[in-house]
C-alpha cells in the first residue's frame, strides 16, 4: 500500500519554464511533507519542507503547495535550470511514538533541457 | 565536515554470506536510521534508532540487524545474504526523534549486489 505517490516517474522542462511536480498521499495523519533532490551516486538531499497546518512555503525558486483535502501537494521550481536536473522525491512524516518516521514517494526524475 | 558516511560504497556478495554496512555520523544526532531504495520503490525505511542502545523496526526489517552502541555509529548487518537484498542503502541522520523538515541528513549510499 503506497501511501505517498508520485505517479510522474519523469518530467521534461525547458529552462527558465516552470516545473511542477506533484504528489499524492493518503494517510490523514501525516504531519509534515518534505521534498528531497537527489543526483546521481548521492544521497537525497532536504530542499524544502511544509507543515500540514499550511498550504503554501517558499523558499526562493522553490516553493510547496498543500491542499489538505485533496491529500495532494506540489513542488514548483521557477525559473527552472539545467542544475535542477535530477530525482525528486516526495516524503511524508509521521508519528509512531519514539520517532517520526518518513514515507517516500517513488520520485520524479526532472530534466531541465537548454 | 563529513556529515554522514558510509562504507563500503559498493560491494558484491555470494547469497548467504553476510556482511555490515557501516555509518558514521559527526554531528552528534540522536536519530539514525537506515532506508534502501529499489526501483519504483522509492525509499524504505529498514531499522531507526533514538539515540545509543535504543533501535526499533521500519518498514522491510526482515533479513537485516543493527545495534546502536555509540551515538556516531549505526551499522547494518545483513546476517544471510539473498538476492532480495540486491539494492542501494542510505544511513541517515537527524537532530532530534522528531522530524520537523530540514534536519534529516543522508549518507551518500551504498550499493550492494547480492549474486
């Protein structure tokens, strides 16, 4: 049962467009959603994050977006460039006691063409 | 600033043999865990630890061990190594049990090949 989905596993953009990429989930209990960049031969690295209480966090050309009642969120990349060719997953934090636990989607290899 | 490393980078192993999987972190976090990512899979977490002595399941335990005795090192054991097992691992590392976003570090991966 995959409880975060990302059911683009690949996304072609022109630089300087716009790259959105979305996720679906379906655990209400999720409290935090995350979105990670990872290249090639190295470990998923931590982009930006949004708490289930907003529905919107920028951070330069990134920004997240959270509708809660579609269990739906979207990472927007703007302009998009070359550097940002790579796998993005979706992660989604839960509480189990002693630790929240992370749930990854199956990512999005975005290439971000000249 | 080594943040979190692991070794070996790759290694090939015959079915049952075993083997570990080390991590280190040098950022004095309590949170450790160990996640393995196949295709269309995404990542999965195998075993997490909240601090020295303390470790607990995740997701695809089965097959795999660790203890935690210092807060720098969280080793994965692979006791009798199958095919299944053929996949790339990440150690990461966090400041805290709980995870607010920003504060889960991951290693740069492991890639293992069970023959």
């Amino acid at each position: 049962d995959q409880q975060v989905k990302q059911n683009s596993p690949s996304l072609s953009v022109q630089e300087g467009r716009i790259s959105i990429l979305n996720c679906d989930y379906t655990n209400s209990m999720f409290d935090y959603f995350l979105w990670y960049k990872k290249y090639p031969a190295e470990g998923p690295t931590f982009l930006i994050s949004i708490s289930s209480i907003k529905d919107k966090n920028e951070d330069g050309r990134f920004t997240v977006f959270l509708n809660k009642s579609a269990k739906h969120l979207s990472l927007h990349i703007v302009p998009s460039q070359p550097g940002d060719s790579a796998v993005y997953f979706c992660a989604a934090s839960s509480h189990t006691g002693t630790a929240s636990k992370l749930t990854f989607g199956t990512g999005t290899r975005l290439q971000v063409t000249l | 600033n080594a943040g979190v490393t692991q070794t070996p980078k790759f290694q090939v192993l015959k079915t049952g043999q075993s083997m570990t999987l080390q991590c280190a972190q040098d950022m004095n976090h309590e949170y450790m865990s160990w996640y393995r990512q196949d295709p269309g899979m995404g990542l999965r977490l195998i075993h997490y630890s909240v601090g020295a002595g303390i470790t607990d399941q995740g997701e695809v335990p089965n097959g795999y061990n660790v203890s935690r005795s210092t807060t720098e090192d969280f080793p994965l054991r692979l006791l009798s190594a199958a095919p299944s097992q053929t996949s790339v691992y990440f150690c990461a590392s966090s400041s805290s049990p709980g995870v607010s976003g920003n504060t889960i570090y991951f290693g740069e991966g492991s890639w293992l090949t069970v023959v």
